[in-house]
C-alpha cells in the first residue's frame, strides 16, 4: 500500500468524479488502469447488491459468495458407480481424499521412525509405493492388465479411462477389477500388521477373481459379442447365471438339519417362484405328490430372501453352480454364519 492510500483511506467512489466524469487522481491511475470504469449516468443512486443478478440480497447469495469452495472432484461420479460395492467405493474415495495414514504422513507430522513396506518388507513404506510399486503390487497389476490387455495404469484416471474403447460391461468389469486390486493392495497391509498374514499371491489372486464375480451381480451392462469380451468373461467366469435356489431344513426346535442349493435353468425360474408361493404347475404335480406323500404337514412361510439370511445364502451358493447341479448338506454347514430365529 502506497502512502498516498494510507492517507486516503476514506475516499469515496464520489471523490473520483468531477462534474459527471471520471477523474482519476495520478497516485490512483496505474491501479485503475486494468478495469474499464462504468459509465456514469445521471439521476438518483441506487442500492445494489451485486451478489445476484436481480441485484437484490438473499442470504444464499451471501453465503455462496463468502463460502470456501472445494476443487470439484471429476472422479466421484465415476467412484461411487453401482456397479461397485459400496464398501468399495468408499475406500476408493478414502484413498483419492488421501484419508488414511501411512509412514510418509507419520514422518511429515514429525515422528521419526525407520519405514519399511511390510509387503515386500524393502522400500520406505507409502501408500503410492504400496498401490504402484511395491513388488507385490506390480505382480497383481501386470497379472489383472494381461487379463484385459490393457498397460499398466499410473494415476486414477488412467482407471477410469483404459477401458474406455471396451463394451459396456468389459468396462464395468475392469473398473471393478481394478478397484478391487487397490483396496485389496490396502486391506492387505492391515492384515500382516495386525494379523500377521502373509501375503500370497495365488490367495490375492482368487480373491480378486471372487470379488469380479460377486460384482457381476451388480452389472447391468451388455457385452458385444466378440472375442475379446467373451475370452474376459470365460476367464473370469462371469457366466450367465442361473437362478439359484436354496432349502434350509429345520426340526421343531429351530435346529439346522441340513440344507439343499441348487442351480436351475432359466425356463425353471418360474417354477422356483411358484414353489415359494406354495402353488404346483400341472407338470410337476405327479412328482410334487409322490414327494409329500410323506411328510405329515408342511407350512409355508413366505418371506423375502433378502430378509431370510440362510435360504439367501443357501440361495446364493446354488446360483453359482452349474445349471441343473445340487448340493445337499446335512447338518448345519459353516457358511449359514447367521440363523434367525421364527
Ligand atoms: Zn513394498
């Protein structure tokens, strides 16, 4: 601020006009120089509020205008996509946010500590080095890129956009794929620290094949008929499915005796549902009555699967079968982790 300003400090826009014209004091002028000044016109001054456009004060108006704005992220519509698991999307965010703590914040808040990558137990320890660089990590990008014969990506966006030229549901698929690599490649680090479980590439791998299928349940894009999708989607069998059913058999004490899960073909479907209903088609109506000539009664309890966690379970397992196979079970298997009670 020149002196001339610290004497001045009072001005008004008044002092500058003489006579209707614009009259810029010398000490003024080079400040001046970089705007065009309005023209003057004559009558009465108005009150504005130069906020809106109408010129009149809102208070929205004046918080929008003194608000601290935050960079617009391109990359959240991308992240939080239904075809992606919420519990993934949100680490993903995390990630990108930089909402989480490895060693290179530990050192930039001042604790001195030796780093060491607990995966490949050789470089400094950082989330950059154990998503991009770590040896561990390149393995399992150079594996999932070979998949999709895409090149290894460097950033985020990179993610987003390698797949870009791909069917819909190839590019569903990568963006899942790839995701689930990096908060894999996170969680894993959890896990030796404070589990102490090694890594194992095969396991990661499975993991990750397992984590693709599971989120093909999510997809609702086409593929194109082409080689290259058809290769991706045998390799990951993210098959058709088929519906899949599930029987949970339970006594008088609410006891699991054993349960059956199956895979039926898509014409069957129907059948399925009216089963749930308690209502035989005619085709199967010898086969029903020979099969209940046994049991003395048979209630049906109609609920939705979502709510009734061991038959969805059961159910879930049967859909992942081949077409027509059936697994029976007796007794209650390790996988039905939660029973509810009637
Ligand atoms: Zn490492």
């Amino acid at each position: 601020m020149t002196q001339y300003m610290r004497n001045n400090m009072h001005k008004k826009v008044v002092d500058l006009i003489q006579e209707g014209i614009w009259s810029i004091q010398q000490e003024l002028q080079q400040l001046f120089q970089s705007f065009s000044l309005p023209y003057i016109g004559g009558g009465q001054d108005k009150l504005f509020w130069t906020g809106t456009l109408n010129g009149k004060f809102s208070t929205s108006s004046a918080i929008t205008m003194i608000r601290h704005k935050e960079p617009k992220m391109h990359c959240s519509t991308k992240i939080w996509n239904s075809c992606l698991h919420p519990s993934t999307s949100s680490n993903i965010w995390k990630i990108v946010q930089g909402v989480f703590i490895d060693d290179s914040v530990m050192v930039d808040r001042d604790y001195s500590l030796a780093s060491r990558c607990c995966i490949c137990e050789n470089e400094q320890d950082s989330m950059n080095h154990l998503l991009r660089h770590c040896s561990f990590s390149v393995k399992i990008w150079i594996w999932i890129c070979s998949i999709f014969g895409f090149s290894l990506p460097v950033t985020f966006d990179d993610i987003w956009t390698r797949a870009r030229n791909c069917s819909p549901l190839i590019r569903e698929t990568w963006i899942t794929a790839a995701c689930s690599v990096i908060k894999e490649l996170w969680f894993q680090k959890n896990e030796r620290l404070f589990e102490d479980i090694k890594p194992n590439e095969k396991q990661f791998k499975s993991k990750i094949k397992k984590m693709i299928l599971e989120g093909g349940y999510r997809m609702k894009s086409n593929k194109w008929n082409q080689n290259y999708d058809l290769q991706i989607i045998n390799f990951l069998i993210l098959v058709q499915r088929a519906p899949g059913f599930g029987v949970v058999v339970r006594d008088h004490t609410s006891q699991v005796l054993g349960i059956l899960s199956g895979s039926i073909g898509i014409g069957t479907n129907y059948i399925a549902q009216v089963y749930g209903v308690g209502k035989v088609p005619w085709l199967i109506d010898m086969r029903w009555r020979k099969a209940t000539s046994k049991i003395a009664s048979i209630i049906y309890m109609h609920s939705f699967r979502e709510t009734n966690f061991s038959a969805d379970s059961a159910a879930k397992r049967g859909s992942t079968l081949a077409a027509g196979e059936r697994h029976i079970i007796m007794g209650r298997p390790s996988f039905l982790t939660r029973i509810e009670l009637p």
